[in-house]
C-alpha cells in the first residue's frame, strides 16, 4: 500500500516539482496539495493522508504552528518538514513540534524520499548538514528538563519505557497488543515532543525522569 502524502508550500512551482518527484516513486501517492495552514488543516480532515510534507514559512501561522494544530488534532499523523531555513533553533522548535524529519530544499532528491521511507517506519529524519549543526550544540539536560512538563499519553509512557529497556518495535507491539504501525506513531510522536534523535537520547530522558 503506497505511502499518501499532502504536499504543502506557498509557491506553487515547488509543489509541482515535489509531486512530480513523488509520483515518479510507486511506494509513494500524492493526495492532494496545500497553499497555506488553513487549507493544509482542512485538507488533512478530508483526505487523510500519512505524511505531510511542510514548508515552515506557510502563511497565515508558520508551519511550525500548523503542525502542532496538526498533531494535536491527528498525533498519529506524520509531519516532515521540508524547508529553506537551516537553521538549529527552527529544527529543536519543528522536532518540539512533533516532527518527525528535517530537510532543507537543497537536499538531493533520493534524500527527500529516505527521509519520507524513514519517517514512515516511525524514525526521525534530520538532514545530514542539521545533524552537524545538532553536534555542536546537543540538546542539554536544561533542555530535557524543560520538556518535562509536555503532557506524554500513557500509551506514550509505556512505548518510551520498553524503548528506553532496549526492546524493538516488533517486542513492543506484541508486549503492548498494538500494530507495528501505531509503535512507529508513538515512537515517532515521542521524538519529536521532547525534540530527542534516537534511541540513546530516549534511554537518557526515561533515566532522568526515572521512568524506568
């Protein structure tokens, strides 16, 4: 079943240039397309696609402000952001947001699409150019600290806490009785709320917070 995707961007000839690369890929179905935030929220009720490929500076709120109206309304949503701006603070603040990739628009085409496959699988997907930029300023125990107070679902709870104790997604969906797919979301969701890029940053956070 190919991956439906929303594409959503202010200018009209970097959507059409995204669809044109997406609808070359079997795995992959563009649904629809969105100009701005509104037309982004209305258009994810309707077509309910997995993923949302997100500029960040959408009128009339930026993406970032979407794509948390997004994944208040739709947690197992799949937001990918896709934007000009390599910028770190606007990459802790999308990952904050629920996120679950950062590329910038100068990313070779095969990068857009790993990063659409890895979100999919539930990974979190930062540009290799942001990776760098997360390296000489790691997200702090300031920062996990400040996190703490975003509400986490009790599902949530529970996949962090088998994550954070080594099992895979495959261990936790038999131990949790749920699909591979809804791990993925929640591992996914976790990431991205507490702006955290893998699975060493998780252990971490469930020590701190002695969730273990």
């Amino acid at each position: 079943m190919p991956i439906r995707i929303l594409i959503a961007d202010d200018h009209a000839v970097v959507r059409s240039g995204l669809k044109a690369l997406l609808r070359a890929d079997p795995d992959l179905e563009v649904v629809g397309e969105a100009g701005d935030g509104v037309e982004v929220v209305r258009l994810v009720e309707e077509l309910h696609p997995d993923v949302v490929l997100l500029d960040i500076t959408m009128p009339p709120d930026n993406g970032i402000e979407t794509a948390k109206r997004l994944k208040a309304q739709h947690p197992e949503l799949i937001v990918l952001f896709l934007t000009m701006h390599e910028d770190e603070t606007l990459l802790h603040e999308a990952l904050r947001a629920g996120a679950a990739g950062y590329v910038i628009k100068r990313a070779e085409e095969s990068e857009i699409i790993e990063a659409i496959r890895a979100a999919n699988r539930g990974d979190i997907y930062v540009h290799p150019a942001m990776t760098r930029a997360l390296l000489h300023q790691p997200v702090t125990t300031e920062h996990r600290r400040g996190v703490q107070a975003i509400a986490l679902t009790r599902r949530e709870l529970d996949v962090l806490r088998l994550l954070a104790k080594g099992n895979t997604n495959r261990q936790i969906a038999a131990l949790l009785s749920l699909s591979m797919r809804t791990v993925e979301n929640h591992r996914a969701n976790l990431m991205g709320k507490l702006g955290l890029v893998s699975r060493v940053e998780l252990v971490n956070y469930a020590e701190e917070h002695k969730l273990l």
